[in-house]
C-alpha cells in the first residue's frame, strides 16, 4: 500500500512539474568575430530607445540575455560594439537563439527557434530593396524634369513599383495572422484613397477634390494602426503616424485638432497604457509647439486629462504646477474676446481698449529699457506711421514702474500711438495677457477678438495683410 502511495505521489509530482510553464526570456547570441565585448539588449518606448539587458560575450563571442519576467512585447534592438544594430521581435515566444558575423551582421543573421523573427529578416531585406530601387526612381523623377517623355515613362514605372510595394506589404499581412510581424507591417500600409468625382456645377473643382481627399485622409488615416494592441507601444512606428497625422496631415487649427484628439482617445480608452502613451504624446506634443494657437490645444489637454483627475501617473504637484499654467492661458486662446484695459495713458487721459474702433488693434506690452524691446518698438512705430490711417491702432502698455524712463523715452522716440500706463497693474493684464516677458504682442480684430499672440513686430505687416485677404468678412 505504502509502495502504491507513493508511486502516486511521484506521478503527480512529475505531471505538475511537466504543466509548470518557465516564464521569463532566454535569447542566445553568438557573434564569433567579437569576444570579451558588451552587447546590449534595447527597446523601442515611442522616438527614443532604452537598454533592458546588458551581457558580455565569453571567449567565443557568445552570452545570453535573459531574466526572470517576461519582457514586454515590440521590437528590440540588439546594439554591438561600435554602435552597430539590428532589429528583432520580442513576441510570444521568448526563448530562442540569434548568430551573425559582425563585419556583415545583417546579411548574416540567422535565427534559431524563432519562425516569425526569420520572416521578419526576410521582410526588412526585401522592403530594404524595394524602398532603394523607389528612391532611385524619385532621383531620376527629379533629374529628368526638363524631359517630357522620360518623366512619363519614370512616374509609370514609380506607379508601378509603389503598388508593388503596397501590395507585398498585404501580403506579408496575409501570411502571418495576427502575430507581431503582421500587426507592425499593417500599420505602415498607406490606406487606399478613393478617386473622388467631384459634383457637376462645383465652382472650383480642384478646391473640392483636395477638401475631400483631405477629409478622406483625414477619418482614415489611423485605419491600420490598431490602437487596442499594446505591443505598439515598443515599437517607433506608433510615434512616427501621431508625428505625421498631427503635424502634416490635419490643418493646424485648434478645432480641427481638438476634434480629432477626442475621436483618437476613444479608440484606446479602455487600454490603459495606450491611453496613457496617447496622451502624453498629446500633451507634450502641443505644450512645446510654437504654432500660434496650439496652446488651445493644450488648455483642452491639461482639462479633460491631467487637471480632470484622469492622468493618474503624474504627480499631485505636478497637477498643481500645470493648473497655473493653464490659468494665464486660458483669458487669451486665439478667437476669444480680449479683456477689456482701461488705464492712465501718457497724455494724463483714461483709455479703454474697448473703445478703439480701426480693423485691428495692436496690443503691445513693453519696457523701455528692455534690450529686445529696443529693438521691436522703433520697428512698430515704423509700421503705425504707414498703417495708422488704414485700419491700425496701437495700444502700448508699460510693463516698468519707472515712469521718467517711459516719459522720456515716448517723447524721444514720439511714439504717438496710445501710451497706456498701469504701474499697479489694476487691470491685471499681467494675468488675463499672461505677460511674462517683453515686448508681448497681441493683435485684435474690429470686434477686439484676438486674432494672433506672441508674434514678432516683423510678422504684423504680413499677418494683417493675409488676414484681410483671406479672413475678412
């Protein structure tokens, strides 16, 4: 009976041992013509890389990388000595053998246990020599310009290999599942844009083909980038379509980006990661911009994410820091009303921005003492004298408490435009202008709505021209 017991007992110790699945990675690489050398084990987190593993490589030129977790799913960089690489995707199975030769390292890369990673080589050779023989055509595209026949022939050829090249990339698709090879060569398929037939009777019939390609475009573009799958996230290609969308695709108006940010988070709400990547990229995206009006944008962000409780990654002073920032913006986005000033003025009159009546208004901030203000207040006065009677005024107010500089220097420079003057700041056009800095300009439509902020003096003669040609009712 006792032999029994424990016959059984063996058993099923030998069957749960056998069922117990080794987590963790276990990648082997050899690389005889390097030895006694570090290669590093990296990922790919948006437009930077980062190191996860660090091995030296015996007598031999072999090591492994390995570790107890399972690493997250992308594509990783395995880095050689002298900062040569090659790529490789870390997917569902995370054990298996990599050997190249370090003087030709990409052609001799071999891999062992690992299917989908020899497909993937096989892809990047093949794509490396497609894209090649496409940048060859747009270079002859470009030198034949001035010839008519070889330029047709050229761009029926660069049709011809850019549809090939499409269609190998379905067909990669096709052929691997939903497995991490097919899930990254499918979201850098271009989407097929239909040809459009534009309505009989259109006035412009070019203008509305290009506003229905764009809006074309513009709803599909992310039709290939799954934003559920966070294997994404390690991999450059997901920051490279938001770079692209965001920065080249979408005209660069506030509503217009606002519109699309809202219909982007909701695709990866429910994935938490995803939609912490998303918006951060989001936020850093258009804080740094320096695209007039994107700072809209970022008020948008800062509200319905990071001041909304949402951003639980970030730190509580981090919160209490953005909320001031977000303060001094949100009384001067571009298309607001402005805030009324009235203040002193240099002729010992009260002046009311409100009750300026030209186009447009040039609201400037200054010192007289102020080095780069030395410089744009001569050039502004320029412009005032040959635009003061079509349409502009300028209301200037002094950001110094020194009073004799600012008299001095209005009657030495007879700046003859409207000389404001609030030493307290009583209007605190400190905070509703979120004046940090001088010179600060803002410039004002009819009704005192803020067309443009933070440009130079230089750019106000072009702007308002433009603005009248295409913006005036």
């Amino acid at each position: 009976m006792r032999r029994g017991i424990l016959a059984i007992a063996i058993t099923l110790i030998t069957i749960t041992s056998m069922g117990q699945v080794k987590t963790g990675y276990n990648i082997g690489i050899s690389v005889p013509d390097i030895r006694d050398s570090s290669v590093y084990l990296a990922y790919h987190f948006g437009n930077k890389q980062y190191i996860k593993d660090t091995i030296t490589l015996d007598n031999k030129g072999s090591g492994v990388f390995s570790g107890k977790e399972l690493l997250p799913q992308g594509i990783y960089l395995v880095v050689l000595p002298g900062k040569k690489y090659f790529e490789v995707l870390i997917s569902e199975n995370q054990k298996f053998s990599i050997s190249c030769n370090y003087k030709d390292y990409f052609n001799s890369l071999k891999f062992s246990n690992s299917p989908e990673n020899t497909k993937f080589v096989d892809y990047e050779k093949k794509w490396s020599l497609m894209q090649e023989k496409a940048s060859n055509l747009g270079k002859r595209i470009k030198d034949n310009r001035g010839n008519s026949d070889s330029l047709r022939i050229l761009k029926e050829d660069q049709d011809i290999q850019s549809k090939g090249m499409k269609s190998y990339l379905k067909s990669v698709v096709a052929d691997n599942g939903n497995n991490l090879l097919s899930v990254l060569v499918k979201s850098i398929i271009p989407i097929d844009v239909p040809e459009f037939t534009v309505p009989a009777g259109s006035g412009n019939a070019d203008s509305v083909k290009w506003v229905m390609n764009y809006n074309y475009n513009k709803d599909h573009f992310f039709d290939n980038i799954d934003f559920t799958d966070e294997r994404l996230l390690r991999t450059p290609i997901l920051q490279a379509g938001l770079d692209e969308f965001f920065t080249n695709v979408l005209i660069q108006s506030a509503d217009s980006i606002n519109r699309q940010i809202d219909k982007l988070l909701l695709k990866c709400q429910k994935y938490y990661k995803m939609y912490q990547f998303v918006a951060v990229y989001l936020f850093n995206h258009f804080r740094e911009s320096e695209i007039m009006g994107h700072d809209a944008v970022m008020v948008k962000i800062a509200d319905e994410i990071y001041l909304s409780g949402k951003a639980d990654w970030v730190s509580k002073q981090f919160v209490d820091d953005l909320r001031k920032q977000v303060e001094l913006l949100r009384h001067n986005l571009i298309g607001m009303k402005a805030e009324n000033l009235v203040m002193d003025s240099y002729k010992g009159t009260y002046v009311a921005l409100y009750d300026i009546e030209k186009e447009f208004t040039i609201l400037y901030f200054w010192e007289p003492n102020c080095g780069h203000c030395k410089e744009s207040t001569p050039k502004l006065k320029n412009y005032y004298d040959k635009a003061k009677n079509e349409g502009v005024e300028v209301f200037t107010v002094c950001t110094t408490t020194d009073k004799d500089a600012w008299s001095k220097y209005i009657e030495e420079h007879e700046l003859n435009w409207i000389n404001g003057w609030d030493p307290e700041r009583l209007t605190h056009f400190d905070y509703f202008y979120n004046v940090q800095s001088t010179p600060t300009i803002y410039i004002l439509d009819r009704n005192k709505k803020i067309i443009a902020k933070r440009l130079s003096v230089e750019d106000i003669p072009s702007f308002i021209e433009n603005y009248r040609k295409y913006f005036r009712k």
